[in-house]
C-alpha cells in the first residue's frame, strides 16, 4: 500500500478529490476494492471512477 494511504487523515481535514478514466473489464477490481474498502477515503482521497474507450477520453478524464 501507498505511504501516504497508510496514515489516516484527522477528521475535519479536507478531502482530495482524483478522477480516473478506466478501460472497462476486470483489471480495475482492485481499485473498486479499494473504494469499496474505504481505504482511499480513511487518507482523506475522494476517488472518482469513470470508463472511457479511449486513450484521448482517459487523459481528457484524468486531467486536473
């Protein structure tokens, strides 16, 4: 795991947001795991998932 994912954010601190753009299919089970899990949200990191079909619509998601 992520150093960062380690430690717990104290409450009231605010959260990250991230989008990510994924392809469809079952190599993302491990990041809904994850989300699924709370781990992403306990860092104080809100994850956004989005399915793209393309590489252009991946980095146009994924952008910040």
């Amino acid at each position: 795991m992520f150093p960062a994912l380690r430690e717990l954010r104290p409450p009231g601190e605010p959260t990250r947001q991230l989008t990510v753009g994924v392809f469809p299919g079952s190599g993302n089970v491990h990041l809904h795991h994850a989300i699924d899990s709370g781990y992403f949200q306990q860092a104080g990191l809100e994850v956004n998932v989005v399915q793209v079909v393309s590489s252009d619509q991946q980095i146009l998601t994924s952008a910040f």
